[in-house]
C-alpha cells in the first residue's frame, strides 16, 4: 500500500520531503585553495554532491591552431567519477558529460578579462565525487570560486542553481527525488549576479511563461544568498590571520618602543651587512 | 582602511583615478580579483593577493634555461609561455638547467617575452613563491629583503616572476621565512612581525 | 612542460644528496611518509576510502554491478580496477584517454589484490552460472607527489575494506541496501621503491622520481606473501634490489597495515 501512495513534494505548510522551505536550497559549504598542484582550486559540497575542481593556466594554448591571438580560451571539463552516482558510471566521458562541459566553459567565458591573456588556454576540471542532482549548478559554482582563487581578472563572479516545479509549486534546488518526480520541471541556470546577466540557462519540461518567471525571481534571489558563500570563502583565507593581527597589535606595540632603540646601533650593522653582502656576490661572481 | 574584495565587488562609489586590477561600470569602481584595497587611497586599485606573472620590460627574474637554439636560447620564466634570449651578447657558458638571472628587454600584445643580460648562478637552490607576493618580499625601499638577509645570512636574488634563487647561510631558514612573508602578505606590520620571527629562529639555534 | 626542468635541476640534488646517505625531509631508505585514511565520504559508493601519502591523495571508490561470470568459473563474481590520472592532481596530467601510466598502475593495484586472493570471488556469486557481482575500484589521483601505486593501492584495499554488499531482489540490486560487508580474506599492499644511482629507497616523492632511473613495487600480504613484481622505467634492477626490496615491504606493510 505504501509503495503506491503518491508522494506529497510539497506539503500544506509548504515543507518539501527532506524539511526543507520551498525557496530554500541544500545546505552548502565552500573552500577555496585546496589542491597544492593546481593555480586554483575549490572544494564544494552541496546537499550529498561533492565536487572538487581545478584551475590550470593560463598557459600557452596547444596546439597552436586552436589558440586565439586575441584572447584565452577557456577549457571546462566535467567529469563524474565512476563511484559518484548509484548506478557506476562508465569512466569514459558521455555525451552529457560533453555538453555539459561546453555550456559550464560558455557560461564562464563571460566572466573572464579572456583580453588579458591573449594566446593561452585556461584549463578548468570539476570532478563530481558524490552526487544528487545539481551537480552542474554545483561544479560552475565551484569553478568561479577556483578561477578567482588563481587570480584571474573576472567582471564578477558566477552563481549557478537549478530552480523548478514539482506538484504545480516552484522550487529552488531539486534533489534527486523531486528530480523523479512526475512532470518535473528542471531549470538550472547560472548568473553573474550584480549585473543580473545570465550566461547559462537550460530547462527540462513543460512551463508556462508565467512560471518561468516566477521560477526567474526565486533563482535570483537563491543566487544572492549562493554567492556570498562564494565571497565568503574567498575571503575566509585570510581572515585567521587578521584576527591574529589584532592580538598581536598590542604587543607589538610595547615591543615596538624597545626595537625602536636598538633598531639605531642595528642601523650601522646592518650598512655593514650590506656592503659585505655586496663584496660576497661579487667574489662569488669571480671565482665561478 | 584596507579591506579584502573579490571580484565584482565594488571598490569604491566615488570618482577617483583608476589604478591595477579594477574596471568602471555604470560610473562605479569593481575590483577584478582577489585583493586589497585601501579607501582612502587617492587612487582606486586592488593589490592582487593571487596572480599570474605578466612580463613588463626592465623586470629583472630568475630563469631556467629549457632549450638552445641556434641563435639563441629559450629561458622558462615562470610565465604564460618561453623567453627568446639571443646568444648576442652572452658571455658565460649556457646550458639546458643553467639558472640565469635575466632582464626583460621586450614584450608584446601577447605577453611574450624577450630576455637579455643573463647571468649564471652555480649551486644554491631555486624556489618559486607566488609572483604578486614579490613586492611584500621585497618591502618598502628593500627593507623586508634587509630582515631577510641579516635574518638568514643568505645570498639571494627574488625574481620578480616570483622565482627566487639563495645560496650560502640558512637557505631552509630562507625558504620558511618567505612561505610565511606568502602567506601573510596581506596583514600590516608584516616587517616588524618578520624580523622577530627570524630572530626567535635564530635563538633557537 | 615549464616545471620540468625546474625539477630535473632538483632531481640532480636528489642524486649527489643520497650518495652522501641523505634523504629528502630527513628520512631513511626505507621510511614512509606520513600517511592518513579518511573512510566513508561518498553516500554513492558502496566503500570509499581517500588517502594522504604525505602530499601525494588518491580517492578509491567501490562500486558493485551485476554480471554475467565466465563459462569456466560460474561460481564466481571478480573485480576491476581502473585508475585516473586527472589534470586536477598535476600540471603534467593531461586530458584526453587514458594514459599508460594510468593503465599500468590500475594493473597492478589489480594484481596485488586479485592475486593475493583479497576477495574470495565465490562470496560475489548470485546465482551460479547466472548472475554474478562485479566490484569495480576506481581510483582518482587528487594530488601528485610521487608513488601513486603505493597510495592507490592503500586506498583500493581501505575501500575494499569498507564495502557493503548490495542487497538483491529479483535480480536487481536494491538501492542503498545492504547484505552485510565485503570481508576480506588478505590486505595486500604495494611497496614501491626508487632506484637513484645504486641506493633503492621506498615511498619516492617526486623530486625522487624525477631523478629515479628504474622503480620497483611489490606487492605483500599479512602472511608473508608476494602476490606482485612490477618494474618499470628504462633502468635496470639486481637482485639483491629485489631482495632488498622483499625485506622492506614485508616491514613497512605491517605497519600501514594497522590503519587499515
């Protein structure tokens, strides 16, 4: 009997399966700077998805026919490891697994100075660890926390979620079983959110113009609250040190008066250090 | 006062003059990338905390010799792709792995680079820091690279494509020191903090 | 490309260090770098397990799938192993297919366990002759710095360790249920060493690989067993390297053996 009872996806107090608001999204974390090999990188979970993605370059494009003289080329790769779905996935890239990569690459294009890096290739790999739908919106997420963890220039950052309708109500951020559920409607879409501009937006389903809208504002104002996790990982690497900086301030200062005093006699040693180290180099010069 | 930004975040409403790493839009100032600013600079700019390094002509950096051509050699800088050295000019013997001092004598729109006035190290060791940290290794008027000296009793030359090459006194010493110089680039009084890490180093030894 | 002479150079250093009996960081021939296991991260995988050998990560997950056996062994279900180099643990891993590094280190991990008889294949059998399950291990490099084959295979068998069997109904494996846990009957692990000049040191960090002219892993089991010799590289080993090698794996085995 259980097993053939509808599902209510959303119930009269507007709670969905798992507790959560309708506007509401899956619990995120970000970290930014975790991989030692890579130029950038970003660590993200969202809800059960896992995504680790790196940044390489820019670096001289190759081959060279595909290089452009005027601007970087932006390389996405999107790959799910075998053992991040239910069922193994098949190592071997997918047509999914290459579009995707095409519209996550397309939508970063757009926030990129490409102009500064004429000639070079800028190399992004996400790779989905763990995943329960929206692992795109959560590997472009990613990846512009990475692209500015490398110190790329951007116009702003990109923010993706996936907004739609299950059971005639609009939501933000799908999992997996409202994903299933029937004529579900899946929006992912991406924004760099001060200028509103969209650059990725894909849908799956039957929507009426009046719901895209209504879908629109919740993914907007779901993206606000997105991005400033990305701004908050990027900046929470330097935090610790500034509020290590506050405790050492103070004694600096009573130390400060005393080094003021030796700095003057350390003053003369240290024209002394100078022009030996001066005589050093040269002698080295020499005798090599 | 000095705040962190990321890019897209807004630097400043006011009009000012536009320094490093921002762009105007709609009359207000953005930063581009993961820096500092300081509101009340006349001049609105952001010191990148993260970057690539970008030849600009009279650079001096630490380079490694990759290849020898016929008329000249290719030179890793550490950069988006090889430096052109020409044999004109070189005096000393250079090889594949020959550590060069060079200076950067052309670029184009491109960012490619050409090098000249090499000059050869033999022995020491060469390490690699993030090249928008340079400026903070090298401090105001050389002084942090004064700590560093007389902190570590080291020769060594910092690159400015963030290559570093030391020799002689406590290179490891060396090596620690500037990771940490990297990793606190952005907090103030990094100076003084500095040269009372080195010498609670030394004490240790 | 760029950072390969920078490493060739340090590579040098690594050479004219041990012939004066140095190691890098101060360790000894025979010593390993500090190893960590994380277990249980990826709700998806059946067993998983991520492990740090100093700073080289490798990510191992397990999946169970349901197969047919071979006509000459139709009480028994098998593993496979298949390995990714990808460019997010290297600027010298490249995209594209995979690699003959990649192919060579799944093959030998694979080796190491299928030939200790780690998994007792008649525990994967369904129905005989029918229906079988299939373990595959699929193991990502996450970060490169030197012996992927030891941290790859640390993470294959921890992964191994942790797996839950899936529960089958109808000739279906029923999501996110469980018929208990795979048991292993061995732990084999892989000692890998570095040939430089005439030392053979185990665990090699990069700079070590940069400068090793031949490599060496062998794979040993709890109960003094080798189960696998792979040699690689151009270079040439002795004997007594081998031997030597023996030795070493059989000690330093057991210890990792304990984390596991």
């Amino acid at each position: 009997m259980t097993k053939e009872e509808k599902k209510i996806y959303v119930n009269k107090k507007g709670l969905r399966l798992d507790g959560r608001a309708v506007d509401e999204s899956r619990p995120i974390t970000i970290k930014a700077g975790v991989l030692k090999n890579a130029k950038g990188s970003c660590y993200l979970e969202w809800g059960q998805n896992k995504v680790l993605v790196s940044v390489q370059g820019p670096r001289e494009a190759l081959p060279k026919h595909i290089a452009n003289p005027f601007k970087a080329i932006v390389k996405f790769t999107y790959r799910m490891a075998a053992f991040s779905v239910p069922d193994r996935k098949n190592p071997r890239p997918g047509r999914r697994d290459i579009e995707i990569s095409k519209v996550c690459g397309e939508a970063l294009e757009k926030s990129i100075f490409l102009e500064k890096y004429p000639n070079t290739q800028i190399e992004i790999w996400a790779q989905i660890l763990d995943s329960n739908a929206g692992s795109r919106a959560a590997a472009l997420t990613a990846a512009s926390v990475a692209l500015a963890d490398a110190g790329i220039p951007m116009k702003d950052l990109v923010t993706s979620v996936a907004v739609g309708r299950i059971d005639g109500k609009i939501v933000l951020d799908l999992n997996k079983e409202e994903e299933d559920a029937p004529d579900a409607v899946d929006m992912p879409i991406a924004m760099m959110s001060n200028s509103k501009e969209i650059v990725l937006l894909q849908m799956d389903g039957l929507f009426s113009k009046k719901e895209w809208e209504e879908a629109y504002e919740v993914a907007v104002k779901g993206i606000e609250k997105i991005k400033q996790l990305q701004i908050n990982a990027l900046k929470e690497q330097f935090k610790l040190e500034e509020k290590e900086e506050k405790k050492t301030k103070t004694e600096t200062k009573e130390k400060s008066v005393e080094s003021a005093k030796e700095t003057k006699t350390e003053k003369k040693e240290d024209k002394k250090e100078l022009k030996d180290n001066k005589e050093l180099s040269k002698a080295e010069a020499e005798v090599q | 006062m000095k705040k962190i930004v990321v890019p897209g975040e807004l630097v400043t409403e006011q009009r000012k003059r536009t320094g490093d790493h921002v762009f105007v839009h709609n009359g207000q100032i953005y930063s581009d990338t993961v820096g500092i600013t300081n509101n009340e600079s006349t001049t609105a700019s952001v010191v990148p905390l993260k970057g690539i390094y970008i030849p600009k002509q009279g650079d001096i950096l630490i380079g490694l010799v990759v290849n020898e051509l016929f008329s000249g050699f290719l030179v890793d800088v550490n950069s988006f792709s090889l430096s052109y050295m020409s044999k004109d000019r070189i005096r000393e013997p250079l090889k594949r792995g020959s550590i060069v001092s060079v200076r950067v004598s052309k670029t184009n729109e491109l960012n490619e680079a050409d090098v000249s006035d090499a000059r050869v190290f033999y022995g020491g060791e060469v390490f690699a820091v993030s090249p928008v940290k340079v400026p903070r290794i090298i401090g105001k008027n050389g002084s942090m690279l004064d700590i560093l000296r007389k902190g570590t009793n080291c020769n060594f030359i910092v690159g400015r494509n963030g290559r570093i090459w030391a020799k002689g006194g406590n290179v490891p010493l060396l090596i620690k020191a500037i990771k940490k110089i990297e990793a606190e680039a952005h907090t103030s009084n990094l100076t003084n903090k500095m040269a009372e890490f080195l010498s609670k180093q030394r004490n240790i030894i | 490309m760029q950072k390969d002479v920078l490493l060739e150079l340090n590579a040098e250093k690594v050479l004219n260090n041990l012939k004066e009996g140095k190691r890098n960081n101060g360790r000894k021939v025979d010593e390993y770098r500090k190893i960590t296991i994380e277990k249980d991260l990826y709700k998806n995988a059946e067993g998983c397990a991520k492990v740090k050998l100093g700073d080289t990560e490798v990510i191992a997950g397990v999946k169970f799938s349901l197969g047919t056996p071979y006509p000459d062994s139709p009480k028994q279900g098998t593993i496979s192993v298949g390995a990714e180099l990808i460019p997010l643990a290297s600027p010298f891993f490249e995209t594209g297919p995979p690699s003959m590094e990649s192919i060579e280190l799944a093959r030998v991990v694979d080796r190491g366990i299928r030939e200790s008889k780690a998994v007792d294949f008649e525990k994967l059998c369904i129905t005989e002759g029918e229906q079988v399950l299939i373990g595959f291990i699929d193991m990502y490099a996450i970060n490169f710095d030197g012996n992927l084959f030891d941290a790859s295979a640390i993470a294959a068998i921890s992964a191994l360790n942790e797996a839950k069997l899936p529960k089958i109904e109808n000739d279906k494996i029923v999501e996110k249920e469980y018929s208990g846990k795979l048991k292993l009957k061995r732990k084999p692990l892989l000692s890998t060493f570095a040939k430089i000049g005439n030392v053979l040191v185990v665990d090699p960090d990069l700079m070590e690989e940069t400068a090793m002219q031949a490599r060496f892993s062998v794979a040993t089991t709890e109960d003094n067993f080798v189960s696998a010799f792979q040699k690689g590289l151009s270079g040439a080993i002795k004997k007594e390297d081998v031997d030597n090698a023996i030795d070493t794996a059989f000690k330093t085995s057991k210890e990792i053996r304990k984390n596991i």
